[in-house]
C-alpha cells in the first residue's frame, strides 16, 4: 500500500503531528482512524467526532470525503487542517 507522509496541524491545541496515510483509500475512510490518532497524540486535547472535517492549511479549503487522497492531490509534506 502507498502511503504519503502529511502534516496535520490542530488547531485547537496549536499542535501540529506528522502522520502517514494512505494514498488509495477515500478521505472517507481515511478521516475516522485520522481523527482517533490524533485523538491519541494529543492526550485528549482534542476529541474525535463524526462532525470532524479536513481542510488545506493554505487556504482552508474543505476537502471532498468522497474523493481519496491521491484524487484531492495531496502528497508528501501536504499540510492540513484537522477540525
């Protein structure tokens, strides 16, 4: 499986984690175990919820669930937003 390597920045503890995921899967499927690491990392600054939503960090731009992560053009280094 093909992984990237991202940059998630959370914003509510001024944190940000790197993580790997995969490239093949949808933003859908990605998102919950995204959510519940970080979730983890953060000692629970931060609670995983079926409401969370990725967005660019450059420009807040929401990404698409229904689109994997390879079709929404992220790639090594991509930085996002996790809210």
């Amino acid at each position: 499986m093909n992984k990237i390597l991202v940059e998630v920045y959370l914003p509510v503890a001024d944190i940000s984690y790197d993580v790997f995921i995969p490239t093949k899967s949808k933003l859908f499927e990605v998102l919950p175990l995204l959510s519940k690491s970080i979730s983890e990392l953060s000692g629970g600054l931060y609670l995983a919820t079926e409401d969370t939503i990725l967005c660019n960090y450059n420009d807040g731009a929401i990404y698409n669930i229904n689109l994997s992560v390879e079709e929404l053009g992220l790639k090594n280094g991509s930085k996002l937003i996790l809210i």
